[in-house]
C-alpha cells in the first residue's frame, strides 16, 4: 500500500465505540502547517521587503547602483518617486526607485567618463 492509500484506509476506520474521533489533532496539525508556511515563506518575504525599502530610501546622488534590468549606473538626481542613472558618457536614463535591485561599493563603475 502507499502513503495515500494508507491514509485513505485509516480515515475509513471506525473505533469500537462507533463515535467520531477528537477534532483536535487535525487542528494540531493544520496550525503547524500554518506555522511553517508563516516562517519558511512569508517571514523571509517580508524580511526581504523591509531591506529593499530601506535600501531605496537610502538612495543618493553618486550612489553606484544595479537596476532590475540588470543595467548599472551611477545615481545623478533622486526625486520623490524616481532617479535619474547615468549609464554612459552624456547618457541618462529615468527609473522608478523601485526598480533600484543592489548598490555597488564606491569605485565600481569606472567605465563612465565624465
């Protein structure tokens, strides 16, 4: 027999007394799997949130940064919402903050002229 039929099997079982067994395991067990879920899940999600919100509250002008998209650059105007990168030589690009993935030690991009 497998595990599921195992378990299918027992669920159909009746004790001697012919009465209903306690609800109290199945809830012993659902608020384990609740617990699980909360630490193993959600918990790092919202670990993970609080970092990058702090890290684009955080953000300044010379900041070296990588965007979601991979593109690297350095930050030259933060406004309230977005910033403005300068990825090339007299190239500037506009991203929402959010879009700020990691910042990169001071010294990093060094391809950029000007």
């Amino acid at each position: 027999m497998n595990w599921i039929e195992t378990v299918a099997y027992a669920g159909t079982q009746q004790g001697e007394g012919g009465g209903q067994g306690s609800i109290f395991p199945t809830l012993l067990i659902f608020g384990g799997i609740i617990v699980v879920f909360y630490f193993l899940l959600i918990r790092p999600q919202q670990k993970q949130r609080k970092r990058h919100q702090e890290l684009v509250g955080a953000l300044q002008r010379g900041d070296e940064v990588i965007m979601a998209s991979g593109m690297m650059g350095i930050i030259s105007k933060v406004e309230e919402n977005n910033v403005t990168v300068r990825v090339a030589k007299n190239t500037e690009l506009q991203f929402q903050k959010q879009a700020v993935s990691a910042t990169l030690p001071k010294g990093s991009i060094t391809n950029l002229d000007g």
